[in-house]
C-alpha cells in the first residue's frame, strides 16, 4: 500500500481507505486533507491531527462549521501560492 494511504474506520466499523492529499499547520495546529480512495466525485474531507502523547497521532474530523471555512480557506490560499 502506498505511504500516503491510510484506512479509517467509519461509525459503523467498516474499513474506509483514504489518500492523505495534503497536511499543513494553521495557527499552530496541524491539519490534513483527505479524500476516499473509492470515491469518483472527488469529495474531500478536512481532519484535525491531534497529538495525545503516545507514538501515533489521532485524527478528528472537523465537525465545526467555522473552523472547518477558516482551514479550507488557508488550504486554498496555500494551494494559490504554490502555483
């Protein structure tokens, strides 16, 4: 499997394969972007990465309206200034 692959759980237990298609920090707090590897319109889903102290970070998915605008806007403007 690649290394920008990862498998996530959904809220009924069943194994959902993810592309992490970016990571970035926004007022000292990490973010990543990820889309399902299955899915055909492209969607994309915006997760927190937590660091609890142990060896692997958690991801939490943003269920706040504003932050979830607040990232996607720094994300676009990351992607602006890249190109």
């Amino acid at each position: 499997m690649e290394e920008n692959i990862i498998v996530l759980l959904d809220e009924n237990g069943d194994e959902i394969a993810f592309e992490i298609i970016a990571d970035f920090e926004v007022n000292d707090q990490e973010y990543a972007i990820l889309t399902p590897v299955d899915d055909e319109d492209d969607s994309a889903l915006i997760f927190k990465v937590v660091d609890q102290g142990d060896d692997e970070p958690v991801l939490e998915y943003l269920s706040d309206e504003d932050e979830f605008d607040f990232v996607a806007k720094a994300y676009e403007e990351l992607m602006d200034d890249e190109e």
